[in-house]
C-alpha cells in the first residue's frame, strides 16, 4: 500500500506540477493544496474549503498589518489620518488588480466560461482577489515571513504607483480646516520634466 501511495503521489507532481504563479511570486507551497484553493473561482465550487472566497478574506487581513507596520515604520512622525489614507490607497481593489495584472494572477485561475474575464471590470476584481487570495494561501501554508515577503516585493515596491492619486493639497486644506488655521497659499515656483511626466515644485505659505 504505502509504495502505492508514493507511486500516486510521484504520478501526480510529475503530470501536474504547481502553475508559473510560484515562481512569479518566489514562493513553492509544502500544502499544494492551499494553491489550489487560491486559485479556484466560486463558479467552479461554492464549497467555502475549495474555492479562494476564505483565503482571500485571510490575505486581506495579512495586507492591512503588514502594509500598517510598513508605514509606521517608514512615517514615525505620520498622524492616523495620513496613515490611513496611505494604507487605503495600498490595499483598494484598482491597485491590487495592477498588482495582480504585473503578476499574471489570472492566467491561473480556475473558472467557469459563464465568468467573463474579457469584461474589464471583472477581470479586475478577479485580479484584486487573486493577490488576496494568494498571500492568504502562503501565510497558511509558510506563516507571516513568506506572506511580508511577497507583499513587500509586489505592493510596497510598488507604492509610488498608488499614492499618485492622494490628493495632498485637499489633505492639507482639510488640516487647516480642522485645526482653525487660515487657508494655505499654494504658488507654483517651477515646473520640470518631459511633457508626459511633469514635475511642479510648489511653495505653501
């Protein structure tokens, strides 16, 4: 029996060897298990233990500590308000779908035709919680070294990216607002840079 089960299990690794995701993500699961579970659609099971649904829940919470103690870390000076803002911009679904596009997540997903990935839309939730998904499965199956590890080599790499849409100046009105200080004068002191890509320095008095 027991040299059955080893001939089963070499049969199976050998026809059915974990996806390019891993290597995308550095990271070979022990549990191939949990990979799967990451990477199947409830369209093809809507048994909570079989499709991502769970684990992307999981990578969810992982995100938000892991990406919390980053910017503690890097902004010891930062009020809640502006971490939160950060942090908001870093976990919301349109970023964590270009996080998803870069890694190729979708390629690998296991779904049914009736789910239409040629719809933008879809396709990019779909890629939002495949990265959830998938950092939910490496810490289930590696723990929180392996999960920092991606999540810092994918979406804190990758943070300049996201924080171009926080709108600084609102933010600062905002503050002047809250704490009864006069509204700050903005002047424009220099402009560089291709056209594409310009660069404002800005004065606040």
């Amino acid at each position: 029996v027991g040299l059955i089960s080893a001939l089963k299990s070499v049969l199976k690794s050998t026809l059915d060897p974990q996806p390019k995701i891993t290597k995308t993500i550095g990271y070979q699961f022990r549990k191939p298990e949990y990979l799967e579970q990451a990477l199947t659609h409830r369209s093809v099971t809507s048994e909570p233990r079989k499709n991502y649904e769970r684990l992307e829940f999981l990578g969810d919470a992982v995100i938000d500590i892991i990406i919390s103690r980053e910017l503690m870390r890097h902004y010891p000076e930062g009020d809640e308000g502006l971490l939160t803002k950060k942090r908001a911009a870093l976990v919301q679904q349109s970023f964590l779908a270009t996080i998803g596009n870069m890694l190729d997540v979708i390629d690998n997903l296991n779904v049914e035709p009736s789910v239409d990935l040629t719809n933008e839309k879809v396709a990019s939730k779909q890629q939002a919680n495949l990265v959830e998904a998938l950092i939910g499965a490496v810490y289930l199956d590696g723990g929180i070294k392996p999960a920092k590890k991606i999540i810092l080599d994918t979406i804190w790499r990758h943070r300049s990216e996201a924080w171009k849409t926080i709108n600084y100046k609102g933010q600062l009105i905002e503050y002047c607002h809250a704490n009864a200080i006069n509204n700050p004068k903005f002047n424009l002191v220099n402009v560089s840079g291709p056209d594409h890509q310009k660069m404002f320095e800005v004065h606040v008095t």
